[in-house]
C-alpha cells in the first residue's frame, strides 16, 4: 500500500508480485480491490508484478485543489507518471468498465509504451449508449426522466442528510433494483460475497468525489475508430456474454483493433472478475503468455 503524488493528485496504489508490470484500474465505483478480493490480482501475482491503482475519484486517491482531471487524457497520463516513478518502461495495462474507457485511449496516443493492453466489459467512447437489465436500448425520454430522479434524489440527499441505510438495508436494495451492470450478479449463487465487496468500495470512496467526476468524465460518444486502427500492441477484449451496455462497443473494438483477441464469458454479466474470477484470471494469464511468447494476441 503506498501513494504517489502526480502534481495536485495523491494516487494510491498497491503494487504485488514479480515479473513483468501489469498497471490495473477499475471501473466507476469501484477501487483496487475489483481485482484483488475477487482474486485475481493474487493468481496474476504468482507471475506478474501487479500494480493497482485507485483512479481519480475513487477509492483512497485524492485531488487537491480545482483541477480535478476528470477526464480521459488526464486519467491517462497518471499511468505515465506512475510507470515513471516506478522506472517501468513497457507495461501490460489492464482495465474494467470506466477504466477501460481510459485504458483504450491511452492504448490509441501510446501504445508504443504498452506490452498489452486489456479491456474488460469497456468501450473507446467515453458516453456509451445505455441499455436496461432487459437488454432494451435506453430511450432519450427513459435517460431524461433518470437525470431528473437523479438530481432530485442528490438535491433532497444534499438538503436534508439523511442517516446512511445500514448494510442490510443497501444489500436488499441492490437485490430488489440490480440494473444493467449488476443483475447478473444478483443471480449468482455468491452474490453475498460480491455484495459485501461492493460495499466496502462504498465506505472507501468520497461521495462528493464520485458524483462530480460522474458530472465530468462521460461526455464523448465518439469510439474513435481511427485511433483504435492504430493500435500497435497485442490487445486483450474480454466480456461478459450478458453486459449489454458494451457487447456491441467491445465488437467495434474486435474489428477494428489490429492484433486483439475477443473473449466472451458465457452467462456473465458486467462483473466478470467477480462473478467468474478463476475464468477472468485464466484467460488474462493465457493471453499474458502467449504475448510473452509470441508477441501476438493469439497462439
């Protein structure tokens, strides 16, 4: 467990392991512990050094001042700056969801710096199209009455402040209204487990944090096709067969990266390290070592 400061952000990362350098984020709401308490990060660990970080917004990390950096090229280069600090030169980079999206363009301004780049239940635009847990495409009507329960329930939350549900209270909440990214998890026969993981993201986080970089980061419905074509390291897309927000993004991806492999979880959803944490490790430490060994995506 250590920090490192990057100008006015104090980013906390954990940095496992031995071997080649594996820079991980995670996706919105989450932190470091996406990978590590589904145990992934230990079954990478046996091979890899593995160093997680806490993202902008998240987690234990902290901004200072004005200039929060919500954003994807900001986001981006706190991984040059920390591979810096730590005197890496090339790096695996492995990402989840937000993350992800950040993790895409960083492989599409510099992926000359990366070994591999691994995308997980993502997309390249960074305001991707919305889908319920039905699997139906959000309507722009649906997405304005959502922003407007949203603001109200933030309004009413700033006004009166009301006492934090206990963690019963918020686990039967999750069950009763999953949504897209989680409602797969909520079927699962561990779903406890995956629950009490994600609440502990929640006592970590600052809440004001998360909501403005929630205001700030998802604004560009452009995948950037032309950047993905230039790509130039060996590229791991790995998602849940039930992530309907980003199968057909995590597609676009397949055709247009160069040299990627396309990895579907069968009956998983958004959460693939969670829900299926030794097929998500599997398939990382194949792909791993099949770039090691050939310097490609696939044997």
């Amino acid at each position: 467990m250590a920090y490192f400061q990057n100008n006015n952000v104090r980013i906390y990362y954990e940095d496992v392991g031995q071997g080649e350098p594996i820079i991980a984020n995670h996706g919105l709401a989450e932190d470091t512990t996406y990978w590590s308490e589904s145990g992934v990060t230990a079954s990478l660990a046996a091979k890899y050094r593995v160093i997680s970080i806490d993202m902008r917004g998240h987690g234990r990390t902290v901004v200072e001042g004005e200039a929060k950096g919500y954003n994807e090229i900001t986001m981006g280069e706190d991984f040059t700056a920390l591979a810096d600090h730590l005197k890496l030169g090339r790096f695996h980079l492995l990402s989840h969801a937000t993350g992800g999206m950040v993790a895409a363009r960083y492989g599409i301004r510099h992926s000359d710096r990366l070994l591999s780049l691994i995308l997980t239940d993502t997309g390249s635009e960074t305001l991707p199209t919305m889908f319920a847990a039905d699997g139906h495409e959000v309507t722009e009507e649906e997405q304005e009455q959502l922003r407007i329960l949203g603001d109200q329930l933030r309004q009413d939350w700033i006004k009166n402040q009301p006492p934090p549900p206990s963690y019963l209270q918020r686990k039967a909440n999750w069950r009763a209204n999953p949504g897209v990214f989680t409602f797969k998890m909520a079927e699962h026969p561990y779903s406890d487990r995956m629950y009490e993981i994600m609440d502990d993201w929640g006592q970590r986080r600052n809440p004001w944090a998360l909501m403005e970089f929630m205001q700030s980061f998802y604004t560009d419905p452009d995948p950037m096709v032309e950047g993905l074509r230039r790509i130039k390291c060996p590229t791991l897309l790995l998602i849940g067969e039930f992530d309907y927000v980003f199968l057909k993004p995590t597609e676009l991806m397949a055709r247009e990266i160069p040299d990627n492999r396309h990895v579907v979880l069968r009956g998983c959803g958004h959460m693939t390290a969670l829900e299926a944490p030794k097929w998500t490790a599997h398939e990382l430490l194949d792909f791993l070592e099949c770039v090691r060994k050939t310097g490609r995506a696939k044997w």
